[in-house]
C-alpha cells in the first residue's frame, strides 16, 4: 500500500514538470510485479517466527471456520477432511514463506497442489463458490493474527504494508487458477448429465462404491437424497432380448414423467437394465402398476425396492429391487411388476440356492418328485394361496368341497403332511415356491402341458384300422 502511494507522488511530481501536451508514460504492469520485494525486517522477522509457531493452531481454525460457513465442508470426513487440512496448512506456509519472505506469487508448479485439490472439490460436490470462500477465510484470518501480533511492535507495521499489494496479486493468482481448473474438471464431468446420471447410478447399488462418494456426486448434480423414494430396476425379461432393444432410458423416463415430478424423477442406466429412483406419490398408491402392460409388451420385468431416504437408505431400496425381480423372474410370475415387500420370505431363505432347494426337498420329500404328478402340488398351491380355506381353495380349481377334504386326505396319507399345524404349513406355502423357481420343475411342468395339448389325429380310429388292413386279391 505504501509503494503504490510512494509511485502515485512520483507521478504527481513528473506531471508538474511536463510540457504541454506531453504524454506521461503508464505503466504496463502492476507496481507490486515490478519492484523487487524489499526485504524484511528482523523485527517482522521474529515476528513471523512467533506468529508460525502456532501455525497448527491457525490450520485447525481456517478448517473449523469454513466447515461453520459452507455445510459441504462439513459433510466431509476421514480421508476427505484430512486432505481439506492439508490443502490449508499448503496454503498458510505459501502464505509465510512466499509473501513475506520471498514477496512473490506462486508458480505454476507450485500452484499444481492446489489445483488437485480444487479438482477433486468437484467431485466431493463442494460448489465453486463454497471453495473460494475457503481461501478468502483463510487469508482474513492469517491477516487478523499477523496484525494482532504487530499490536505491540509498530516498527513492522510499515514492513507489513509493503506486503499488502504482494498479498492481494498472489490472492488474485490463486483464485483465478483454481477457478479454472474448477471449472474444466466440472466440464469435464458433466460433458453429459445423462452419463453423468449412468454414473451415478451404477455407484448406487455397488458394494465397493462408497457412501461418501454416491453422495458427492448426488451433490454435484443436485439430486436430493433426503426425499423419500422407491428404487425401480428394470431389465429384459429372461425370454427377452438381453440388449433390451424397444425400450429406452428416455421412453421411460417420459412414460414414468406421466403422472410425476419430472424434476424428482432420476433415470439412469446400468450394466443388467435401467434403474431408476421414483418420488412416492400423494395417494399412496403403489407405483408401476400404469406401466405393467407396456413392460409386458415389451418383453421386461421391473423390481421395486422399499421407500428410503438418503444415501445408505436408497443404496438398500436399490438392492432390493434387483433382488425382486431376480425373484420374480424366477417364479415366473405373471405380473411384469414384482414388489420386495411380497417376496421378502422368499429372499430370507434366499431361493434359487441349493440351501432353498434342499430345504424344499426335506419339506416336501416325494411331493417334490415328478412320480407324485401335478395334482397333489397343484392342491396344496391353491389351499396355500388362499389361506387354506378350504372353499376358496376349492372355487379357485373349479372343485367341490368335498373333492377338495378328499384329496388333502389322500395327500395327508400318502406323504404324511398334517396341515393342521400352523408351522408345518409355513414350510409348506415357502417350499412350493421354492418349487416353483426350480429349473427342473418348469422344465417338467411344460412337458406335461405339452403332453396335455397334443393336437388329436384328423383321421378317425375306424379309418386307421381299415387302411390297416389287407386288399384281398380277386
């Protein structure tokens, strides 16, 4: 400050002596980039030398003030805060060592730290704004603490004005490169929201994808985790096409925008189909049931997860929803749309493994064998189905009641099930569903209907027999 007013009176001095019409030639450079820095003295000397002594006491309260003013800050942990620190003590010694000792800015090289780090605030989500806040605190507080200092020694108060405008270009410097090294890494990330979305949702339901990460970049693109939401995962059917040609990310997006926020809805694909997190609605009625028929159409299914919040909370609803349609592809069951909540038994004995299947075994024994037929399991599936009310049960085979007692009679002798028992028919509804997901039980089960729709001959038995038999000879 001091040098600029000193340069500003030699000016005045010059145009008082200057001809008429005479030009006074203007600088090109700042006043502070064409002197050399005048050196300091011992007095701020010892006083920088007191003054960093406690320079871990200044990185922590930059640190804690910033994560009080900019609540992304305050979302970062472990590693990620850990960097934040050491992004701050980078600064605080450029700040001792550049700019009063050596009364420079920073290279380029020595810039390349920062910038890492103003790359990598890109993906935590910390907005640019929040970012450049965090260096004008810092040097708000390095500045108090110097001047506090100098208090009691006004010898170095004119040794830290000539530092002033030194000061304020190596801040200029600072900001405008970690501004554009922000911002073509955010370019660089969001080339594309929908890929950037496809990123996003592959990280969602990954293991090895952390939580800290899946919320940055929900972050970064503004996604807001705290509403509740359902996961929905959809993918080809196991008769379909894997490529799942015929549906797109956009034709769902916009069929599922129909009677939805399309500003909650988020779609993106993943590597088995397309997941998507969809705002419950205001009635509560169950979502997905409006697109079943287009799903069918197309030859897909589509899982659905339980209502969740926040990032831990959708990474389950997203697993879960994979699982139910994993689970209702393995029943084959007829509606495209499969709900976790319904299938959540069969998921705790975890069918499809060979634990489920040798449970199953034990539960039904002979039952389970091609040998016992279709229609002592048929049976047992309709009794089970309706609670094992009898009459129901019945209505829904198209049998009288009483042919219904008859057969679970029969079945009671034959494989010695007691239906009465309330845990024996838990085991028994959970092992024909597992039965039902057994490869091999489909594959017996569409030979028999095969064998039961075999087209009849057009030609008539007394036909048959009489081409059969010898023309005699006259």
């Amino acid at each position: 400050m001091l040098a600029t007013i000193e340069g500003t009176d030699e000016m005045r001095r010059r145009s008082d002596h200057a001809e008429p019409g005479e030009s006074l030639p203007r600088p090109t450079r700042p006043y502070a980039a064409r002197c050399k820095p005048v050196p300091l003295s011992p007095t701020l000397l010892l006083l920088l030398q007191k003054v960093s002594r406690t320079r871990e006491q200044q990185v922590r309260k930059i640190v804690a003030r910033c994560r009080r003013l900019y609540p992304h800050y305050r979302a970062l942990s472990g590693a990620a805060l850990e960097g934040l620190r050491e992004n701050v003590r980078y600064a605080v010694a450029g700040f001792y060592g550049r700019v009063f000792v050596d009364g420079r800015p920073a290279t380029a090289a020595e810039l390349e730290p920062t910038l890492r780090m103003a790359r990598l605030r890109v993906a935590q989500g910390v907005p640019l704004d929040a970012m450049i806040g965090c260096y004008q605190v810092g040097l708000t507080a390095l500045w108090d603490d110097l001047i506090e200092s100098a208090r009691s020694e006004p010898t170095v108060w004119l040794d830290l004005l000539r530092r002033v405008s030194i000061s304020l270009a190596s801040q200029t410097r600072l900001i405008t490169a970690v501004t554009e090294a922000y911002v073509a890494e955010r370019e660089r990330l969001l080339h594309s929201r929908g890929q950037a979305l496809d990123e996003f949702m592959r990280l969602l339901p990954a293991e090895d994808a952390p939580l800290g990460v899946v919320e940055a970049r929900a972050r970064l693109l503004e996604l807001r985790l705290e509403s509740p939401r359902v996961a929905a995962f959809f993918a080809p059917a196991r008769s379909a096409a894997v490529d799942g040609v015929g549906i797109t990310t956009e034709t769902l997006r916009s069929l599922l925008a129909r009677d939805r926020s399309a500003d909650d809805l988020v779609v993106g694909r993943i590597q088995e189909g397309i997941l998507a997190l969809l705002p419950l609605r205001a009635d509560h009625t169950p979502p997905l049931d409006d697109v079943a028929g287009f799903l069918r159409k197309h030859g897909w299914r589509a899982g659905i997860g339980g209502p969740a919040t926040g990032a831990e909370g959708l990474r389950r609803s997203a697993r879960e929803a994979q699982r139910a349609l994993e689970l209702g592809s393995l029943l084959g069951t007829e509606n495209p749309v499969c709900r976790y909540a319904d299938l959540l038994l069969l998921d705790l004995v975890d069918i499809g493994s060979p634990r489920a299947t040798a449970f199953m075994q034990r539960v039904l024994g002979r039952l389970a064998t091609a040998e016992a037929g279709d229609t002592h399991r048929t049976t047992l599936r309709a009794v089970c189905r309706h609670g094992f009310h009898l009459k129901l049960a019945a209505a829904a085979l198209g049998i009288h009641p009483n042919t219904m007692s008859y057969r679970l009679g029969q079945i009671r002798q034959r494989f010695g099930l007691d239906l009465e028992d309330p845990e024996t028919r838990v085991r028994l509804h959970v092992a024909l569903q597992i039965l039902e997901a057994t490869p091999a039980h489909d594959d017996a089960r569409a030979r028999t209907r095969r064998r039961r729709i075999r087209p009849r001959s057009v030609v008539s038995r007394p036909q048959i027999r009489r081409r059969a038999l010898p023309r005699e000879s006259h």
